[in-house]
C-alpha cells in the first residue's frame, strides 16, 4: 500500500460521513446517537482509523458498545455502511489503497455484526 497519510484519513471521514448523513437509512441513526457533535464525531472517526490503517494508537474507545445501543440497527445497516464507505474510497484512493480501507472495514463489520447480531443469550448461573 502506497503511504497514507492523517490528511488523507481526514479526507476520507469527511466525505464518508458527509455521505452518511444524505443517506435516508443512515442519516436518521447517526443523527439520533450523535446528537448534533459532528465536529467531535468526526475527530473521533480520524483517530480511529488512523489506529486502524497508520497504528497510531490514536483511539482509545469502545466501537462494539457504540453500536450495541443504537436503536434500529439492522444488518441491512451495515450493509449500506460498506458500500458507501467503499464508494468514498474508491472516489478518493488508488484501488491498492482503496482495498486496504476496505479490508480492514470488512473485518470491523463482520466483527460488530457477530457481536450484535449473533450473540448467545446469556445462561443462567
């Protein structure tokens, strides 16, 4: 992969989630959880993926607990998630940048999916 750079981590939040909030399935629920701190959400965002593509150590947070509590979540959710995020990469990077993004955001939705979506109830003690 090409060097990537915060600047370009930057640039990619900021058009992914410009599109999420035009997104009528989407927008409502980011909305609804974010309550308005764009600006907070967003650095939050930077910080997380520079963790995940630069390992900066930027982030320091919680995202399958963050997603466990949204209201209306569905699978079909995640679904339009990666393919808007998949969209803004391509518009932004070179296809070798573009996979790795992709790659990782795979991996982190199938994660939040199983955890949300495919848990074992819990037993009783």
């Amino acid at each position: 992969m090409p060097a990537l750079t915060e600047a370009e981590i930057a640039r990619l939040v900021a058009h992914f989630y410009a599109a999420i909030r035009r997104d009528p399935a989407l927008g409502p629920i980011f909305e609804a959880a974010i309550g308005g701190e764009w600006d907070a959400h967003l650095e939050k965002l930077r910080r997380f993926w520079s963790a995940v593509m630069l390992r900066s150590g930027a982030y320091q947070g919680d995202p399958f607990t963050a997603h466990l509590h949204l209201p209306g979540l569905t699978q079909a959710h995640f679904d339009t998630w990666l393919a808007l995020f998949e969209r803004s990469c391509r518009d932004l990077f070179p296809d070798e940048t573009a996979e790795a993004f992709l790659d990782r955001a795979r991996r982190i939705a199938r994660s939040l999916r199983m955890g949300i979506f495919e848990r074992l109830p819990a037993t009783a003690a």
